[in-house]
C-alpha cells in the first residue's frame, strides 16, 4: 500500500483527502504543523508527502528544506500562493511538483500517481547491489565505482545520474525524467546540464568517451546504461 503523508491545518480539507485517498487505496497518516510533519515522516517513511506551505509554525519551505536533507521522498505542495516567486522557492528547495488551491481533485489524484509512478522508476531493481563492466564495477550499496582496480570519485551529481541509469539497464531513462529526479521540476529543460555531467562520466568511466559502451546517448531522448 503507497502511504501519503498530508501535512495541512485545515481540517475540512485533510478529511476530503483523507476520505478521497482511502478510497483509493492509499493509506494516509496528517499532520496539522511542520513539527509533527517532521515526526511523522522519519517514524512512517511515507511513500510521497502532500505539503502546504502556510503552516501555523514553520514555514513549508523550510519543511522541504529538512526532508530534503535525508530523504528524496515525492513531495508535492498544495498551496495558495499563486506568485511564481513562491513557487520558484519551493521547488528549488526540493518539491517536485506544486498544485494551486483551489485545484481539482482527480487532477491532485493524477498528480499523485504520476509522483508515485515516477519514484518507482528511479529505484533500483529489487536484488541488484552489484553491477559489473568489462571496464568497472558499481557497488549501489556502498555508493562507489572502482574501475581497473581504484576507486573512481565521483561527485554527487554524477553519482545521482549514474544510479538512475543502472536502476534500468538497456532501457532509456528521458531527459525530463533525469532533470527533475536530479534537479527538480524547476529544472526540466534544463537540458545542458545533462550533457556536462554526462560527458563527465564517460570520461572517468569510459575507456573511450568519444565511443561510448555503456553511457549511451539517444540523441533528443536520453541517456540509456549499457552493461
């Protein structure tokens, strides 16, 4: 069962998205402020949090800011605020998508699923620790890359991209898909940013970056991994 986290201090409206998401099937855990909402998320490990940004202690975006800093969970905001300043802030401190109130509620559904749907993709398949090269080798685990028997350091960034890609061997992971796990939505056409760190990895990992095997490019699509 997907678990929702909403985190919303209007009662009316968490009864609505309680009652509307148990009806679907998901299980729903709400918390009225940002502390409680903090609590909540270490101790139930939600699968996706629904986040409003005008709560009665902290301020949404600062709730993001300190998930963001140990999970990566789905976190979409509901929220009043229509200026684009504000949606700016929350998506760069690490919210993936933002829905203006008052919305549609199959609309905030849809929006649910596509989170759910698009956190799944980005998890590696389940048993795989390991995965080995003619050239390196990729330990998911200890989060590290060993190529002609010494560690190859990776930044961050490149590290994201490259766990992305080997969750989904020989398959093509979209631009837009790759952006926003690694970036965010505010983010998405960001499309240079992919080809730097990209070209950076083939360089540390690629026998010949210029002929890659196994960082395939498909030009105007993506990326694909190749074993």
């Amino acid at each position: 069962m997907t678990r929702v986290l909403v985190v919303e201090d209007d009662p009316q409206l968490v009864r609505a998205l309680v009652i509307t998401m148990r009806a679907r099937r998901y299980g729903v855990d709400a918390a009225p402020d940002g502390a409680t909402a903090l609590r909540l998320a270490a101790a139930r490990r939600p699968d996706v949090v629904m986040l409003d940004l005008g709560l009665p202690d902290m301020d949404g975006v600062d709730v993001i800011r300190a998930l963001r800093g140990w999970t990566r969970v789905p976190i979409l905001v509901l929220s009043a605020r229509q200026g684009s300043a504000e949606k700016v802030a929350a998506l760069d401190a690490g919210a993936d998508d933002y829905v203006t109130k008052p919305f549609s509620m199959d609309e905030l559904m849809a929006r649910l699923r596509a989170a759910v749907r698009r956190a799944e993709e980005s998890v590696p398949m389940a048993g795989t620790t390991r995965v080995e090269t003619a050239g390196f080798t990729i330990d998911l685990l200890a989060k590290r890359v060993v190529r002609g028997g010494r560690d190859v350091r990776l930044t961050p960034t490149e590290w994201q991209l490259l766990e992305i890609l080997v969750a989904r061997p020989g398959h093509l992971v979209t631009q837009q898909h790759l952006l926003r796990e690694v970036w965010g939505v505010s983010r998405s056409n960001r499309t240079n940013y992919l080809r730097v760190y990209m070209a950076q990895l083939r360089r540390k990992l690629e026998a010949d970056p210029a002929h890659p095997r196994h960082l395939i490019t498909e030009p105007g699509m993506g990326y694909r991994f190749e074993a």
